[in-house]
C-alpha cells in the first residue's frame, strides 16, 4: 500500500529483457539518470575539532606521506584533504606487548611439547582430551590476538569536512545519506525507543536535504505508523530547538534525563524557556504515544459499528478513514502478523531546496526560531509484503527491501542502518562516517565504517559484560590496521555498491552487467544502481508517485521479489544465517573492500543493552550460534572471500569458530568432582610442575591484558568482566549453540530467531530491576551443575583436609592446595552466575561472601560426618 505524493519528476520504460551495461565511458540508454539538486543547510558548530583527548596517554599521531597524491576538488581545482588522521600505540607499549605475545606463543609450544613427553596420568583418555583442549586453546587465543599486533585509531577531522564541503554561503557539497531504523514487534520493542531513534536521526547535524529517514517496520503495525506520524509533529519543535541551541545529545528520553549542565553555550532566559516548554511538550507527545493502542481500538470500533459487511467488525481503520493494509487488531487473513501487504508512506515529504527563516511566536508556539532552518528531511515508513510458506529472511530480508526502496525514492551514496534501540549520542556521528567514505587515501575502496556500541542501560558494574570494551575498544582497533572492523549489526555506514555486490575501483572490471536475473525485474531500481555506479553523489528527489512508480515501489518490498535472483547471498545482506551481520561484512571483505572503525570523543551512538541475565544468554545463543552457522556453511572464512588478507581471515576463523571452545572449557569445568572420590586422580604427572607451568601459562595472558587495558583505555573491571562472562557463556550460551549447530547439520534446520525483548520491567523504584528477575531455561543447568559441583568439592577439600592433614604427605598436601586453586577459579569466573540466580537477593552484591562459606562449612560438615559414620558402621566402603 502506498502514499500519494506530489512530486514532479519523470520515468522512463524499457525492456527488462536486456541487462543495462555500464563501463567507464557511460551508461546503457536504457538507464535513468536523475540529476542532483543542490540545496544550502544550516550547520551546527564545529565541536570536535581536534582529536580525542581522553584514553589516548599511549597513542601518537602518524606522519602522512609528504607525496600523498590527491583528487581533484571539482571547486577550487586542487587537492582534496586528508579528511582523518590515524593513531597508533607508542612503542614504549607496543614492543614490549609484541614481545609479550611472542614469549608467551613459546612458552605454549614448550608447555604443550612438556606434556607430550611426561604423557603420564592416572586417567589417560583424560589426558588426551586435555592435551588436545590445550592446544585448542593457543590456536584460538593466537588467531585473536594476532590481529592486535598493530592496533590503529582513526579519526575524523570535522572542520576540515565542513570547510571543503559544507562552507555557510555556498552550496552544500555533502552527500546525500538514508538513515535507515529497523523494528521487528511494537510488543518487544519499545515504541518509545524507536521514536527517540528516529527524533535524534531528523536532529542530526547534517545537511537537511541530503539525509533521508526510513522506518523499517517488520510487523506492519498501525500503532508503529501513527506513532512516526505524532513523532513528525513533536519533530517540527523539537528539531528547531536542538539547531537552535546545539544541544546533546538529541534524542529527547536521554536529554531530558540529563543531569548537570543541559546548555552547552552561557545560559540565558531563552534557554530556559525553550527548555522548559519542550519539555511539556514532549511529556504530551509521550502521552500521546501511550494512548495510541486505545485510540486506535476506539476509532476501529466506532467504523467497524457504520460498516455493512461482515467482516467490517475486524477492519482496523487509519485516521483519514480508510482500512489499514498491515497488520489489524483483530488478525483476518491477509491481516495479520506473517501475512500482510508492503506499505510505503511518506509521512515527511523532502524538504524544499532553500532555508527559510524560523517561524514566529505564536499561541500554540511560544518558541522563537528566527534564523533557524526549521525544515524536516525526508521520512518514510515501510513494511515489507509477508505472506505464509514464504521464507522473509528476518532483518536481512528487511534491510534489503529497506535498501531497494531507498533506491528508489533517494538513492543516497551512502546507506546507514540502526536498531531501534539506539539513538545518535553525537549529532555530528554522520559527519564523522562520511570522513572516511570521501576520505582521498582509501574513501572509494572503503565498504563500510562501523562505529562502536554504548549502552545506557547497563548496571555500573556491568555484571554481565554487556559493555564489552575488551571487543569494541582492543580487537577492533586491532582490526582498523588491516582490512577494518567486522560489520556489529547496528551503527554502520555502507556505500551501496558493497552491498550490491559491485568490487572496488582497485578490483572493478571495466564492465559491469546490471541485470534482472541477479537484481531483480524493477527498471527504476536497476537504474538506481547504475546512477549509484556512476557515483552520483546529488541530491535524488522521489519521482511523481504515479500509478507506474507506485507499482514498482509495491514490487520492490513483495516477498517475492527475491526469488530467482541473487538476493541474500550475493547482493544486499546475506540470507539463512541466523546473524546477518558478520557474515554480510565477510562477503563485502571478501571481494577486496575495507572498512573503517570511527573513534569519537563524544560517543557517536548509544543504546540499550539486554541486562537480564536470560535475555543476554538468549543473545549470546543467536550470535554465537550464527558464527557456527557461517563457519560450517559454503561462505566459511577457511575457503571464501578470495581477497581477504591472511591476518583478517584468521580474524573471521576466530570469530566464527569460537563457540567450540566452550566444549574443553566444560570438561575443565567438571574436573572438581574428582575431589568427590575417595582417592587422589591426577591429570598430568609431576602434577605440581604441571600446575606451576599452567599458572604461568595462564597469568601471561592477564600480564598481555594489561597492556591492552592501557592501549585500549579500558579498565581493569572491564577486562575481568570479559574473562567471567566468557566462562559463564561456555557453560550455558555457547554448548546450546554447539548443540543447535549438530541438530542444524543433521536436519538442515537453522537456529531459531528471538527478537531479544527490551521492554523494562515495571518497577520505578529500581533503573536496573530487570537484572534481578530470574528466569530460569534449560542452557542454565550445565552452569548451575558446574557451580554447585565446584561448591562441593571445596567443602569435600575442606572436610578431607580436616580427617586427613596428620596423614598426608607433603606432595599430597601440595596436590590438595592447588586443586583447591582451580576450584576457587572457576568460582570467582561464575561470581555474576552465582548472583544472578539468588535474584533479588543479589542487590548486596556481598552476600555470596556470607552465603558461599556458609555452604562450604556445611559441606565440609556433612562430609565429615558421613566419614565418621561409615567409619564406625561400614569401615569396609573406605578401604
């Protein structure tokens, strides 16, 4: 279903049959070709000017090459500047962490050839496992550290894209971009969120007619369009109010709940003012968010009541009257959740090529914005057809029908998508990416620029390593110095050409055949790619909407459209993976292009994280069992991507094969019910070398780690939390992967997708009430299994060493001492597990102090007494 326009334009007709060719001379002349449109913007100010100051004590600036050849500027006929500068690791830190990885890679040869040679154990078949588990464990720690030998910053220079781009009285020279937000279930996600999502886009500090805003809504729902319409209006004011003002961040849930300075300039009464009335304002416009669901029950009900047919009483009806071709309240065939049709409506059309002044104060606004460009970009709502029996390829299948529309309607150079749930924390984040796609150096052949993930929501102590920094802030710098950043899902620029599957100018052939077998049978969008070829980096405005165009933007978001093409696998994002994200990042690296990992001082975008600890293993499951998926699939890393770097491709090896790990993690795990038996079972003889040496095995990794928290700018919190979670997904989130992974390669049935549901719990007493609640699945017993085993078996340790101290011999006592060691480990790693299950009892988080001795001595105890009481009555049972 879609929405009429007005827009003037023209279209064009021809025979599908014939593929269009494109080659450096020109176009096919059955291609369409919109010419740009300039328009003038009003930017905000130069905030980051300079580079990030914070966490960069043991980062220096790299020389740029005196010779670097530049581009023509089309403007002033020189040079184009370098528009980022990198960083890398002074040596003071970096050698001695290069040698650090090397003596420790030695130190594993050594250790594992010492174990080869003394193969000598009480349970052999044990020892074999553990052998093979240790040098599991070094491949897996050598692929991922590897690619951190030459971690790099990169960081965009602001001023100088404003200067050569986007100076105030001339044209705007900035591409254009469409920002796309993707929401699967107004249940499950938060309506409120994706509407601060789509405020902050609209606010951004970006040229007004050069960025483009699309819902993506999966569930094709009339509350999530009626809430992007009300979102529109408050939009009108709020958009003004942060140019006005040069506020951040400019997602108004966050901004509102700010505390401190909310001015970045000197107060003033006018401030103050426009303050407190947007507020008000927006306390209305969330008011009117939550009355929707019944606003629109009523206005149904009302029509439903004046219809003549039957099936009236089940008709959801829109505002201006007519029935709404989504989903309804009361599902009816092709109305409801997995069978509706596509819908694309304009909710704010593209604003006009000239800044108009601000509108006067009024009644119903009592705001000022003389000088301020108060024009919206463009904002579109889309839901793709569904239909049952047909495979809709969850968020991929989204982004794809999201990226053809886009096409059509603005056909940006630059495509950018986030989940609902984050917002854009730095209104100069879009700015930011674009430095690096027009960037002189490697701009053409870079694919993608993948930002960092911040979470708002996450606990101070980040008990569940939601955060993680050892990931975002250590392995993707890593990655920046060589082909770039995986693709995180979330955050992420595109040039659309990666995505159609197109190579980089440094690999691209001198023809490229664009043709429906691979593309699809839409003429307009087959246009759109070869005008994205040509790089046309104008403005796009929507053609008429006239029943010809309507009809192709209706094709274009069918369920259908994808079949018999090359759709999800080598066009857009890749399909029958249960994580789209890595595996469309491997494709794009695979055919020879780069990416990029933007660093900003202020952080470019925020969102929320799952901190319920169920809901967090549920995520785990879907990442890590997609990895496993994509690694056992015809695109492993180990044979694909023909143009990957060695380093990178270990990289991707890493990243896909990890869940395996967890497999000897869990054998290691279970090893304290040996001290269940009654007699002494050692691993590796001389068992008191062998622990010394694994001690050191093992510290070496937390020595290297300390220097990552240095070089990376975390801290000593964010790395333990690494370590704990890690063990707390191998014996719960990682084993079910491994599991759905067999059942997938037996049955050929994929892992099942969740959305993970971020709606909060309803307790406004407590911001992290959600962390307390205790959901229990069945991935948790292996954890609970593990933990009460090690419970066990130090309070047995502590009950033999009471019976047996006098009769020990030293080596037994030594035996004894680190045994106990590793069981202590492993129960310091599970910490956050051991909280999570007491629930409401973990809010002092000190009471496992109190609670883990007193079950230790009770165990000891029981032990003790079981001891006595066969010794007396059944003396035989101890021989």
């Amino acid at each position: 279903m879609l929405s009429p326009r007005t827009d003037a334009g023209a279209g064009a007709a021809t025979d599908l049959s014939q593929p269009l060719l494109w080659n450096r001379n020109g176009v096919h002349a059955g291609a369409l070709v919109v010419m740009p449109v300039v328009a003038n913007g009003h930017g905000g100010g130069d905030k980051l000017k300079g580079a990030p100051k914070a966490k960069d004590k043991y980062w220096k600036d790299v020389d740029q090459p005196d010779d670097m050849a530049a581009a023509p500027d089309l403007e002033n006929g020189g040079g184009r500047p370098l528009l980022f500068s990198n960083r890398r690791v002074k040596n003071i830190i970096l050698c001695p962490y290069r040698v650090l990885i090397l003596i420790r890679v030695i130190t594993v040869i050594l250790f594992v050839g010492w174990r080869i040679k003394h193969n000598n154990s009480d349970v052999m078949w044990f020892w074999m496992m553990s052998v093979v588990a240790d040098v599991w464990f070094s491949l897996s720690w050598l692929s991922y550290q590897l690619p951190k030998y030459n971690p790099v910053k990169r960081i965009p220079d602001l001023a100088t894209l404003r200067k050569q781009y986007d100076t105030p009285g001339r044209s705007s020279q900035l591409p254009s971009i469409d920002v796309i937000v993707t929401t699967a279930s107004a249940t499950d996600e938060p309506i409120l969120y994706t509407m601060n999502c789509v405020l902050s886009i609209l606010a951004a500090d970006y040229h007004i007619g050069r960025c483009n805003c699309y819902l993506s809504d999966d569930s094709g729902s009339l509350v999530l369009y009626e809430a992007l319409v009300e979102t529109a209006k408050f939009a009108a004011l709020w958009v003004p109010f942060c140019r006005k003002h040069q506020i951040e961040p400019r997602a108004p849930e966050s901004y509102f709940e700010l505390k401190g300075p909310l001015y970045g300039g000197t107060p003033h009464k006018e401030f103050f003012q426009d303050y407190k009335h947007l507020g008000t304002q927006y306390e209305e416009f969330k008011k009117n968010l939550d009355m929707l669901p019944n606003t629109i029950h009523q206005r149904s009900g009302t029509y439903s009541k004046t219809g003549t047919e039957d099936e009236d009483a089940k008709v959801t009806w829109m505002a201006d009257g007519t029935q709404w071709p989504g989903t309804w309240l009361d599902p009816a065939e092709k109305h409801r959740a997995g069978h509706h049709a596509g819908i694309v409506k304009i909710v704010q059309s593209h604003p006009e090529h000239v800044v108009q002044p601000g509108v006067q104060e009024s009644l119903d606004n009592p705001l000022s914005f003389d000088d301020v460009d108060v024009r919206l970009p463009m904002l579109v709502y889309v839901a793709r057809e569904k239909s049952p029996g047909i495979e809709h390829n969850k968020k991929a299948g989204a982004l794809n029908a999201e990226l053809r529309i886009s096409a059509l309607l603005s056909n940006a150079p630059f495509f950018i998508n986030f989940d609902c749930d984050h917002y854009i924390n730095n209104s100069e984040a879009l700015r930011a990416a674009v430095c690096f796609m027009l960037d002189p150096r490697e701009g053409d052949n870079t694919g993608f620029v993948q930002f960092p993930q911040r979470f708002d929501n996450v606990d101070p102590t980040d008990r569940y390593g939601n955060h993680n920094r050892v990931f975002f802030d250590g392995a993707m710098y890593g990655l920046n110095g060589q082909q770039g950043p995986t693709y995180l899902g979330t955050g992420c620029m595109f040039r659309p050409l990666a995505l159609y599957g197109i190579d980089p100018p440094c690999w691209r052939a001198e023809d490229i055949i664009v043709d429906s077998n691979r593309f699809g049978n839409s003429l307009p969008f087959l246009n759109s790619v070869l005008a994205a070829i040509k790089q046309e980096e104008g403005v796009t405005l929507p053609p008429p909407l006239d029943d010809s165009f309507l009809e192709e933007m209706t094709k274009v978001v069918s369920c259908s459209y994808d079949d018999s093409t090359d759709w999800g696998r080598g066009i857009g994002y890749i399909y029958n993976m249960a994580t789209e994200d890595i595996v469309t990042g491997f494709r794009i690296h695979g055919q020879g292009w780069c990416s990029m990992y933007v660093t900003m001082e202020r952080e470019a975008f925020r969102g929320t994280a799952p901190i319920n600890l169920t809901e967090r293993l549920r995520q785990i499951v879907r990442w890590s069992g997609g990895s496993l998926e994509m690694f056992f699939s015809h695109i492993s890393p180990l044979f694909a991507g023909r143009r990957l770097s060695l380093v990178q491709r270990l990289s991707y090896i890493n990243f896909t094969i990890y869940p395996l790990t967890s497999l000897f993690i869990l054998m290691y795990a279970f090893c304290p019910v040996m001290w269940l038996l009654p007699t002494e079972i050692l691993i590796q003889r001389p068992y008191t070398r062998y622990i010394v040496y694994l001690i050191i095995v093992v510290a070496m990794i937390h020595v290297i780690g300390m220097f990552e928290i240095m070089w990376a700018g975390i801290t000593w919190l964010d790395w333990w939390r690494n370590e704990q979670f890690f063990m707390i997904g191998s014996v719960t989130a990682y084993p079910t992967a491994v599991l759905h992974m067999v059942v997938n390669i037996l049955t050929k049935k994929g892992i099942h997708f969740r959305v993970t549901t971020k709606q909060p719990v309803a307790d406004t007493d407590d911001k992290y009430a959600e962390m307390y609640e205790v959901h229990w699945v069945p991935m948790m017993v292996p954890a609970v299994v593990v933990l009460f085993s090690n419970i066990l078996a130090i309070g047995v340790a502590i009950g033999k060493s009471v019976l047996y101290m006098g009769t020990w011999s030293v080596a037994q006592k030594r035996h004894g001492a680190l045994g106990l060691l590793f069981n202590l480990w492993i129960m310091v790693l599970l910490y956050p597990f051991a909280l999570a299950i007491i629930g409401r009892w973990a809010k002092r988080t000190g009471i496992l102090f109190i609670l883990l001795p007193i079950a230790f001595l009770a165990t000891a105890l029981m032990y003790i007494g079981i001891h006595t009481f066969l010794l007396h009555f059944f003396p035989s049972m101890l021989v």
